[in-house]
C-alpha cells in the first residue's frame, strides 16, 4: 500500500475526527497539530512495518451553512 486516506471532520463538542478509508482506523484530537500525531501514531500501531503505507493523506470535509 502507497498511501492511506483519511476523512477528517470537526467534531461537534469541538476538536477534529480522523476516519481512514478501507481500514478499521479512528483517532480525534483538540487540534490539527495533535490530530496529524495521532493519525500518524495510530497508522504505526494499526500495521506491520512491511504493510504500512508511505504516505498519509488527509481529506477534509467541511460543511457550509448558507440561510435563504
């Protein structure tokens, strides 16, 4: 594997949500700097070092409110 996606979104109660797509992988931190180590943290422990991606991609989902 090359590369691992995961979806990050802000979290209601504040923070941020990282899910990876295609693996059973999620992590949240208060912020973008604590979330990236605990992505990266969490994809260290989830594979062995021969299966582990080289590269993590973070995907942001962000929703826009506009009233009418």
């Amino acid at each position: 594997m090359k590369e691992i996606i995961f979806i990050v979104e802000e979290a209601p109660e504040g923070g941020f949500t990282a899910r990876a797509l295609g693996e059973a992988i999620f992590t949240e931190a208060d912020s973008l700097d604590a979330l990236q180590a605990q992505v990266r943290d969490a994809v260290l422990c989830h594979f062995e070092e021969e299966q582990r991606p080289k590269t993590i991609r973070l995907h942001f989902v962000h929703d826009e409110v506009i009233k009418v």
